[in-house]
C-alpha cells in the first residue's frame, strides 16, 4: 500500500475515524491492527518475520532485567543481535555474499556451488530490524525499562507510518507516546493534513517527474553522454531527497493526525557546509543510529586520530550496505567515509587557510554549500547506477564526453518548477525568525494557503502511476 495512492487515504480516514471513536484503552489494539494490515498488503506471508522479531527482542529485553550476569546479560543480547541480524542477512545479503565469494573463488580456481536463495526482499526489514534493535541495546545498556505490554511493544515495532521506510524511531521517543491518551487537536491535525500534502507535492510533482529522466538514462548508460549524465546526476539528487524525505513528510504527518510525534528525518541537506554538517541532515535517524550504536561503541573520536578515521570508515561502510547489498553501496559508503576522514584531519588547517585568504563569510559559506552539494551528487552516481562498471562509466563520461544533451522537456520542467519551490520553502522554513514582522502572515492564513497551492499544485502537476518510493528497497 503506498503512501502516493488513495487505497492510502482511505486507508488512513478509516484508522483515524476509529481512533477517534473506539474506547482509549482498545486504541493499542487499533493500532496494532492497521499496522499488521498495512504490512499485509504488501506480502501477507513475511507479517512472520516482524512478529517473529517482535517476540524474540520482548522476551530478551524482560529477561536482561531479571539477570545480574555479566555473562548472561551478554548471551541474551548476542541473541537479539543473532536473531534479527541474522534475518537480514539470510534475506537481504546472502546472495550477494555468496555472488562474492563464488567470484573469489573462481579467480583462485576453488570450486564453490553454494545456490543462492530464490527469496523477495522483505520491504522495510532493514528500518524495523534497526528499530527494534536499538530497543534490545538500551534495555542491556539500562537506558530504559523494558516494555512489558506485548501489544504496545508490538506496535513500536510495527506502527504504520513508519514501519517500511521510517524515520527509524528510539523506544524512549515512541513507546510513551503509545502508552499516552491522546485527545483530538484540530491544530496538530491540521498540521498533519499540510505535511501530508507537502510530502505528496515533493513526491509526485518532483520525485516521480524527475525519475522519468533519470530512468531514461541510467537505464540506457551506453546511449548517452557526459552532459547527459551531468543532467540525469542532479536530477537524482533531487529525485532521492524529495523521494525519501517525502516519504518521512507523510509518516510524520500521518502519525501527527494520531497524535503522536515522530523525530524529524530531514533538515534541509542540500545546505550543508560540509559533509558532517549533511549527515547532520539527512537521514537523521540513520545517521544518528550510527553514531550511538556503530561508531560511538568503537570509540567514536575519543581516541587516536588513525582509529578515529578507520571508525568513521567502518561505520560508513556498513551505512552504505545497509542500504543496500552491492558492491555500489560499499564505494558509497567509502567515499563518504574517506571525505569525512580527510575533512576531520584537515579541519584546523581548513580554517587557518580561510582566516588567511580573509575570505568574507558569506562567500565562504556559499563555497562550501557548493562544494557539498558536488561531492555528495558525485557519490549518489554509485547510488542510483546499477553497476560499479555504470557508475564509472557515467564519472568518465561527464569528463570527457560532452556532447548535446538528451532533454524529456515537459517532466524536467514541471519538476524544476517544484524543486525552485521546495527550496523557497525550506529557506523561508529556516529563515522565519529574521523576516520583518510586517511581511509575515498568521498562521492559519499560510496554512490554508498551502493547502489549496499544494493540492492544486499536486492535481495539475503530478506524475501519473503512483511510482514506488526508492527506499521501500532498503
């Protein structure tokens, strides 16, 4: 069921139509309900797998309080992370681990006849696997209490909104949220219904016009040329940011109308200074998951300079496999983790050399928005093309290669249109507190504004077809 499709909003007016009458103490079992369901459309069959998950880590977590072993509390948290991690492993990396080392093999002459697994990838077994982890690590860590309802901990686990792409959420954030009354607010509503309609616009009139472009190409590498592939990269730049953070926009506005606040996901990226400042900003609930979990457990930076570069290496790479299990992801995530590497150990003469040069900070901050920008379009090459040979081909080509470009003018130019909007948005969004007070509107004035706007706006502009969201593959 996609979120870009009016099964979707009937869909959600029927949960919150029931929310809103069923007595308080059944809203739980609503819930759980709806999000089961919701799953279920996709596949009835992997619900499994998410339950299983879901017993497994409330078991774990009730007995790690129960015990005062060092060596048991241990054993018990190896198998939540056996478990779930071992899940996605069998449906998500096997086959490409087993295409490896069946490669290696052959290169060495060993025989290797191991088959790969003829399975459908699980949507969304990545963001819940994550989530439900994280839960399992704070109880070991004595963070937080363990849930003891199975039912509201089945519904962290598995709440609609943001069960197939996120944002990946922390049990301290959601499950007193879920344990809460929740009366109706028309002003929280309200603000759902927009966010909702500014997820769809960022979708469908940006997203999904862009991917015709960018489809046509990637899809045909050999047929086009360097200023193509310059084109079709700043395309998916903006086709995977308004893609994914319209796709958290519509979570978070569609658990607002339930009255429960998800984090934010995204935070206008694009404007970053520099490639921490944008981790900073994009996919925070990835990139913060990360930090707690991954890099901040290795040591993080409180230790010596080469550890602190391999762990933000090792922490990028396995960013980039999770999203995906290719050897594209793991140059991604290389790429990022080497800048981020060369930026840490360059910092202090980074700004030796700006404070030397007396570079004003206006165009300073410009510069380095630019240079961001640049450097994580380069990467996204080896994110959208299906091979590492297609990506380095498109990189050689927008090098060499220039030529007259391949234009698709009507779907490139209802999305630019978007696009210029969306970052008028995000810098009046970011900037709302400098404007003079008597050019600012009432509340209620720009909201109802924005209604009309983004619902004409998605009436008269948006792509047909209801394209499936880029991170329901993750």
């Amino acid at each position: 069921m996609l979120f870009n499709s009016l099964q979707y909003i009937f869909f959600l007016v029927l949960v919150c139509g029931l929310y809103q009458t069923v007595p308080r103490r059944f809203r739980w079992l609503l819930l759980l309900a709806a999000s089961y369901a919701f799953y279920m459309c996709w596949n009835a069959f992997y619900i499994v797998l998410i339950v299983a998950s879901t017993l497994i880590d409330y078991v774990v977590a009730l007995l790690l309080t129960r015990t005062e072993s060092t060596n048991a509390r241990k054993l018990l948290l190896g198998t939540s992370l056996l478990a779930n991690l071992g899940l996605l492993f069998v449906f998500k990396y096997w086959n490409f681990f087993n295409e490896s080392v069946a490669e290696l093999c052959e290169a060495l002459a060993v025989p290797w006849s191991v088959p790969d697994l003829n399975v459908l990838l699980p949507v969304g077994i990545s963001f819940y696997t994550f989530q439900t982890l994280s839960y399992t690590i704070d109880v070991y860590r004595r963070r937080i209490e363990p849930e003891r309802h199975l039912g509201r901990f089945a519904l962290y686990v598995s709440f609609f909104p943001q069960l197939v792409a996120g944002p990946i959420e922390r049990a301290e954030r959601l499950l007193p949220q879920l344990r809460a009354e929740h009366r109706f607010n028309s002003e929280r509503f309200l603000s759902g219904v927009l966010l909702i309609l500014w997820g769809l616009f960022k979708k469908v009139v940006i997203a999904d016009r862009l991917s015709v472009y960018v489809d046509a190409v990637f899809g045909n590498v050999p047929e086009h040329n360097g200023l193509t592939y310059l084109i079709a990269t700043y395309a998916f730049a903006f086709q995977i940011y308004c893609d994914f953070s319209g796709y958290s926009d519509i979570a978070i506005g569609s658990a607002r109308l339930l009255g429960i606040d998800l984090m934010t996901n995204f935070r206008s990226p694009y404007f970053a200074r520099d490639l921490q400042d944008f981790w900073r900003r994009w996919h925070i609930s990835l990139s913060t998951w990360l930090r707690d979990y991954l890099y901040i457990p290795l040591g993080g930076n409180r230790v010596g300079s080469l550890r602190t570069y391999a762990n933000l290496m090792i922490t990028m790479l396995l960013g980039g496999l999770w999203h995906g299990a290719s050897w594209n992801f793991v140059a991604w995530g290389a790429l990022h983790g080497g800048a981020l590497a060369v930026l840490k150990a360059t910092s202090g003469f980074r700004e030796r050399l700006v404070a030397r040069m007396r570079i004003p900070s206006p165009v300073s901050v410009a510069a380095e928005i630019v240079v961001t920008f640049h450097f994580v379009c380069l990467t996204w090459i080896f994110f959208r093309a299906e091979t590492l040979a297609q990506a380095l081909q498109v990189i050689r080509g927008i090098a060499t290669d220039w030529g007259s470009p391949f234009i698709e003018a009507l779907p490139l130019a209802h999305a630019l249109l978007g696009i210029a909007v969306m970052l008028c948005v995000e810098l009046v969004q970011a900037n709302i507190g400098k404007l003079p007070s008597r050019i600012r509107l009432e509340p209620a004035t720009v909201r109802w504004m924005a209604y009309y706007a983004l619902f004409f706006a998605i009436a008269l502009l948006g792509a047909e077809g209801g394209r499936q969201f880029i991170y329901f593959q993750f």
